[in-house]
C-alpha cells in the first residue's frame, strides 16, 4: 500500500522535491499538493522576464495543471485552499475551505514573505511587493495607465522590478538604504558600473537614502515617498523590495521549533520525524535562503530520504549571484570582500565595462566579483566550492580557465 505524502505550497522548492521524487520511487507515495496560488507550478525567477515584457505568465509555467493529472497528484489550489492547520497528533492538514488532507509524510514549502517597511502610509494602494504573478499583473496595469513608480531596495528584485518598470515606460526611481547598490553582491567599484549603465537605460538612484513616509491622496491612494533629509518624491506605484522572512507561522501554530526559520537537519527532516521542510521557509545551521540554487540542492536531498534511499546530506555552499537583465553580465561569489589576510587580483577595462576582482587567502579562491564579463563565473565557482590550492595558475587566474589551464 501506497503511503500518503502532503505537500504544502506549490512553488519551485516543493515541486521540485516532488519531481526529483517521482524519478527516484515512483510509486511509494500518494502525493497531495495544496497551494494558495490559482495556477500550477511557475517559475519565480522569470517574473522579472514578464515584467519587462520578454516572456509571458505561460513561457513560465514549470508544470501545468495536466502534469498532475498525468503524475497522479492530487492539486489544491487557489485561495481557499491555503492550508490553515496542520493537526500533528492525528496527521491531517486542513485548508481554509474545509478540505483536508491525512499524511504519512509532510513537506512544508510555504516559501517566504515580503518585508513591508515598518513606515506609515505602508498600507495604502499601490504599495506592493514583487513576489508572484498577482503582483506582475498590479505593476503591468500600472504601467499602463500611471506614470511615477519608485521601488525601494537596490538589491538583485529591486533593480530587476525597476528595469522593468523603465522598459514599459515608467518614469522609475531607486531608493536604497547604502551608497551601494547590491552591496552584499558586489563591491564599489563593479557597483559603480552597474549604476551608470542603469542609469543609462533611464533609471534613477536615490542613495544612503532614509525613508520617512508614504502619504496618499483622499481615495486612500499613493501620491508621496517622503525622506528623513526633508526631500520628496511624487509617486504612483511604489515597490518594496528590501528582502524576505521565511513563511513559518503554520509551522508555529503547530509546534514545530523554529527560529529564523523552521528549523531541519542535515536530511530536511523537522524536529517532527514525519515532517520535512525545504525552500525559504527552512533554517538549516542557522541560515535561511533566498536564492533558487540552494533550494534545488535541497530538494535533491529531501526527496533522497522521502525515497528511502536515505543517504544525501545538505551542505550549504556558496551561492553565485546573476542579475536578469538583459545585456548586463554581473557575478559574484564567496567572500568578495576579503580581510587583511587575503590577497586580490584586478583587472579593469573601464573602455569596454569589464571589471573582475579575485580574493585569494592561503591559496585558494575564496571570493569573486565579475562585470562586464562573467563567461569565466561557473569555473571560479568550481575552484571556490573544491577549494583546490591555486598557487600553479595564480599567474594567468583572473584571465580565465582557458589561458589558465592551458
């Protein structure tokens, strides 16, 4: 007899734990997916790419509702399907409207949630976040009858939201809290770079900027982002995109220990041993995750041990950051900053856009910043996570794996 396995969201980290299942044992589960979302499976990633008008909500869909049917998977989804309980003494899930599920097995992938700024004036139409296709649709209506959009955050979602905005027309504005932007990705002088080239394309920069309210018309209706300097911009659509906190409240509720996160080991097993959790809501050796690569890895592993082929351990390594936009080639990994105990190796080319940081500690690479071109990224990022001694190719290293491994 087949075991019963309940999947609570049905975003990227969740499905994918339940495709890398359906290959590695087909036929142990009875799999039942609830998700608040009104579609089957998407990728998030590519929202930005819908935005700026490159791929529509279809190009995007991972799975469509067939997928299921084929695969055997029973789907819940749509708002009153949102799971509202999770009953660990009789092993049941309940949603919103009722419906209720039994489970052997559980995986929770609830994902995470936008930060909203603590401001007042955070509740008033036209603030939003940039998280699903519901949030695609609001900014592509706006941008067709609104003129003023300013997106607050000046991080990897922030820029992608606002070089789409600019591409439908928007008159944008960048607000972030450091004088630069994608600090934890990039150091000064790449950033620099990507600023100017940004601004080029018609966005504007408020830097080190400290933000004090957003005040609304009578309607209750977005009209002014007000600054702690006294400064004010006009406003019509504003983004916050200044991070996410992973979605554990149904965790709580149910007594499931969670810190930052819901708490897993190594195999993705909760503190509950018939309860598993990956993607943004999970915490393992106290980080949480906000990139799509880890999650996959961590799906490989999760679905390991739901096969009973239990052997896969979850190890966090480094993740390279990439900006979708197209025609701008950034990357970084690791520590790019480095301390006084590390080495660095420059090459810039201001002429044609190139930039490329290596930081080097006891011969080995530990961190880089690549702009402008990035073809070389994948092979740093091997030599980072192997931690292989570079001491033979230091010389030819930042030129790239062909002049160094010639």
């Amino acid at each position: 007899m087949k075991q019963r396995l309940v999947v609570i969201g049905n975003g990227m980290a969740g499905m994918r734990t339940v495709e890398e299942l359906l290959t590695a044992a087909p036929d142990k589960y009875d799999i039942t997916v609830f998700g608040a979302e009104p579609y089957g499976n998407y990728n998030r990633i590519m929202l930005s790419s819908v935005l700026c008008g490159e791929k529509t909500i279809e190009d995007i869909v991972i799975n469509n509702r067939q997928w299921y049917i084929d695969n055997g998977i029973t789907l819940y989804a749509g708002e009153d399907k949102a799971v509202a309980r999770i009953d660990r003494i009789n092993k049941k899930i309940y949603a919103l409207d009722g419906t209720f599920a039994g489970y052997d097995r559980l995986l929770i992938a609830t994902g995470s949630k936008a930060v909203i700024p603590p401001i007042s004036g955070n509740d008033l139409e036209g603030v939003i976040s940039f998280r699903d296709i519901v949030d695609v649709n609001k900014m592509l209506a706006y941008s067709r009858s609104y003129n003023k959009a300013v997106v607050l955050g000046g991080g990897l979602l922030g820029l992608e939201a606002a070089n789409g905005l600019v591409s439908r027309g928007m008159d944008v504005t960048v607000i972030h809290n450091h004088e630069v932007l994608l600090n934890r990705q990039m150091d000064r002088p790449a950033a620099k770079m990507l600023q100017t080239e940004l601004e080029q394309r018609g966005l504007k920069f408020k830097m080190a900027a400290k933000l004090k309210q957003l005040s609304g018309d009578e309607q209750g209706h977005i009209t002014t982002v007000s600054f702690e300097d006294g400064s004010q911009l006009e406003c019509d659509l504003f983004i916050t995109a200044i991070g996410v906190r992973p979605n554990m409240a149904l965790a709580q509720e149910a007594g499931i220990y969670c810190e930052r996160g819901i708490v897993v080991n190594d195999t993705l097993q909760s503190y509950d041993p018939s309860i598993y959790a990956v993607g943004e809501c999970i915490q393992h050796r106290g980080a949480t995750f906000g990139l799509v690569a880890p999650l996959f890895e961590q799906a490989k592993v999760c679905a390991n041990h739901l096969s009973a082929h239990g052997a896969a351990e979850y190890i966090t390594l480094p993740t390279a950051t990439k900006l979708k936009v197209t025609g701008i080639n950034l990357f970084s990994i690791g520590d790019f900053q480095g301390d006084v105990n590390c080495e660095y190796i420059h090459f810039t080319d201001p002429a044609v856009g190139i930039y490329k940081k290596l930081v080097i500690k006891a011969n080995k690479l530990i961190g880089a910043v690549l702009y402008g071109d990035t073809a070389d990224g994948s092979w740093y990022q091997e030599l980072l996570e192997k931690e292989d001694n570079i001491s033979d190719i230091r010389d030819m290293l930042i030129f790239g794996k062909a002049y160094a491994v010639a």
